[in-house]
C-alpha cells in the first residue's frame, strides 16, 4: 500500500470515527447526562486507529516507546479541559476555547522538549490528574437542559467534528514537523464538543460534560501504561487489545460507581 494510500485512509478513517464518536457523546450527554456522555467520549475512538496504523508500519518497541510519549502528553489535555471547565462557567464560548488551545500549546511544547520514561511519565500523570479532578469536581454535577433536535442537527454535528479534523490534518503540512508532532495530539474530540454543545446547552453545562471527561481520561492514560508495557512482550496486536480493554473496563467501572452513588 503506498504511502499516499495510507495516509488518505487514515485521514478518512479519523475523520469518520472523530464524527461518529462526538455525535454519540453529545447526544448521549443530552439524553442520559454529562456523565455517561464524558465516558464515552473518552474511550480511545481517536487514537486507537492511529495506534492501528502505528503497529502496521512499525515494530513492537516503537509503539512501547510512542506510548509512553502519549502517556506523558496526555495531562496537556487533562489541562486544556480544566482551563475550559474554568472559563466556561461565564465566559463565552470563544473566549472559553481559545484560553484552553493557547494554555494546551504552551504546555505540550513543554512537554515534548523532555524525554520522558514511563516512570516520569506516569507520576507527572497522578499529579496533574490528582490537581485536575479536584479542581474540576465541583463543576461536574450540572443538569442538562431539555433539548428538542432537528432531523439535520445530527448531520451538522457529524460534518463539524470532521471538517475539524481534516482542518488539522491540512495546516500540519504548512508548519513544519515540529509543529505537526504538536497537531498529532490536538485534543480534537474535546475540542468539538465544546464546539457543539456550549452554544446548545451554556458554558456551564457543557463543562459538566467535559469535567467529568476528566476522570474517564485518568482510564486513557491507564490504557497507555498497559500499551507500554505489553507491546514488546505481548505484541503489537494483543497489547492494543489490552490497552483497550483497561480502557473500557475503567470507564465502564466508573459508570456503575455514579450510578450506585446517585441510587444511593
């Protein structure tokens, strides 16, 4: 398969899934809440697929070492997130994103400069998400408003997550390798849904559904762990398998925990 083959597929792939993935989430967050919708956007829908292609070019160390940059890289998004749960408590949508990119970009630039061990990695993990959850705890227990939903909404959410996407992907080719390395992990999910959702439901409400996204994102960050460590012994394939499997027993354990709480 040639090189161009392969990166239109999994451009198309991407943009399918990143669509799909944030549909499901918004429509799940309006119809059972902000905390069912944050797990599902949090599930690996978007680097899963890249991980896929990953392990069809290259070997098992080279996906054990790219994900203990992933790892580390992760608490950049766990940050965007908490500085838009911040800010969108009453701010507007603009001004909410746009704070959230520029605190992202400044701190993956750092991030990418040092060399990361899984060790590092992992305890810079269980710090900032340690401070994240607790700042953005108290921001996760908004309702959502009741929504009515025109035949075309979902299309229009679908062809929104896309097209970002692919705006990406473009400008990656404009600003050098350094700068694609960085647009590689842009937070694209969490990005559309802020998009989506802050004009439909407020600030505030949209933020409960990323707040809790925080705590699924602690599962992603787990997965990659597991990535790291199985990929040589395991194998490329099984150690995917793996890592997925963490992540959705971690986000599926913590569906049940808040169901059995708000029964309680």
């Amino acid at each position: 398969m040639s090189p161009e083959l392969v990166f239109w597929l999994a451009l198309t792939i991407k943009m399918a899934v990143t669509a799909l993935s944030v549909s499901v989430a918004t429509i799940i967050a309006e119809r059972l809440g902000a905390v069912a919708g944050a797990l599902v956007a949090t599930l690996p829908v978007s680097a899963g697929p890249v991980y896929v292609f990953l392990a069809l070019d290259h070997d098992a160390a080279f996906i054990s070492a790219s994900a203990v940059a992933s790892l580390a890289l992760n608490t950049a998004t766990a940050i965007f997130i908490t500085v838009y749960v911040l800010a969108a408590q009453r701010r507007s949508l603009w001004i909410s994103i746009s704070l959230a990119i520029t605190v992202w970009l400044a701190v993956t630039l750092a991030l990418v400069a040092v060399h990361w061990t899984a060790a590092s990695a992992l305890v810079l993990n269980l710090v900032v998400f340690a401070l994240c959850v607790w700042i953005v705890k108290p921001y996760g227990r908004v309702a959502m408003p009741p929504m009515i939903r025109p035949w075309y909404d979902f299309v229009m959410r679908a062809g929104m997550a896309a097209l970002l996407v692919g705006a990406v992907v473009t400008l990656s080719f404009r600003i050098g390798p350094t700068g694609s390395g960085v647009l590689a992990v842009f937070p694209v999910i969490y990005t559309s849904i802020m998009l989506i959702l802050h004009r439909r439901v407020g600030g505030p409400a949209t933020a409960a559904v990323l707040a809790n996204a925080v705590f699924g994102l602690a599962g992603f960050g787990a997965a990659l762990l597991t990535l790291h460590l199985a990929a040589v012994p395991l194998g490329s394939a099984l150690a995917l398998i793996a890592a997925l499997s963490v992540s959705v027993a971690w986000n599926a354990g913590l569906y049940i925990a808040r169901h059995r709480k708000s029964l309680a």
